[in-house]
C-alpha cells in the first residue's frame, strides 16, 4: 500500500480503492461476488475503530521499559492512515517518536523508503537501530536499509 505523490483526500481516496480491492479479492476467492460500496466503506470504518484490534500484554510493558532506557521508538507499517488514530487509542503513541505507514511515505516494505523515513525522523543512523519486524518483508526492507533486524515469530 504505497501511493507516491498524494495527500489529503485524494490519499484518503486511494487508501479506500486499495482496501475495497482487497476485500473484492478475498470475497471472490471465497466464491462470492464483490462486495457493494456500501459493505467496502463500512468494513474500511470498522476497522478503524480500536475494539477489533488487541494489544500482546508484553507490548506496553516492554515499550516502557525502552523508553526508560532512552530509547527512541518509531512504528514502521505497511497500513494506512488510520494507524496514527488506532495508535493513540490503543495508548501506545505516548512511547513513540515517530510514526511512519507506506501510504503516506510512497513505499511499501520491502522497500526501504519508510524505515529510511523513519531513520529521518528519529535523526538516527542505520547502525544506530534495529528494527523489530514479523514478516520477510520487514527483513528485507531492514537489510536493504542496512539496519539489523529481529524477527518476532508468534504461535
């Protein structure tokens, strides 16, 4: 999810498109139509909203205990803009220094762009960080970027 060039509502616009597209896949795949506007704009709202999402229980603990050490911490995501509203109310935004998420930076992991964004932002070095990723995607966006990477592997 990565949309070189725009902003305000003609990002809004794309980040939707992109998110209607993918439900309309998975609807097919299951052997159903595509899902009317309506359904698309309805599931893109839900989904906005910070009941559907969990937080692992290490998560905060772990963030505090970075930040007490004077760590800076930065969110790094293939997502959209919705992240910066579901980040504040899941209560995590009080740890991090910087967000950055593909559709505002123009890339999309494995690119590097939006952990070079973020290395920007942080006014960090790459050998000044790791990056803490779950898929071959953040690998290889950390490698091209020439930033270690820890890969968290969940059951």
């Amino acid at each position: 999810m990565a949309f070189p060039g725009l902003e305000g509502p003609a990002l809004k616009g794309a980040e939707i498109t992109w998110w209607g597209e993918r439900i309309n896949e998975t609807l097919l795949q299951a052997g159903a139509g595509p899902a009317p506007e309506a359904l698309r704009m309805e599931l893109f709202e839900r989904f906005a909203c910070t009941d559907l999402w969990r937080v692992f229980a290490e998560v905060p603990c772990q963030l505090e205990a970075w930040k007490a050490r004077g760590l800076k911490l930065a969110v790094v995501s293939n997502f959209d803009q919705r992240l910066h509203d579901l980040l504040e109310g899941l209560g995590l935004n009080r740890w991090l220094d910087a967000v950055v998420i593909s559709s505002q930076a123009g890339a999309a992991k494995p690119n590097p762009k939006p952990l070079l964004l973020a290395l920007q932002a942080l006014e960090l070095g790459a050998h000044q960080v790791w990056h803490v990723g779950d898929s071959a995607a953040d690998e290889q966006a950390a490698q091209a970027a020439g930033i270690h990477c820890v890969l968290v592997k969940r059951p």
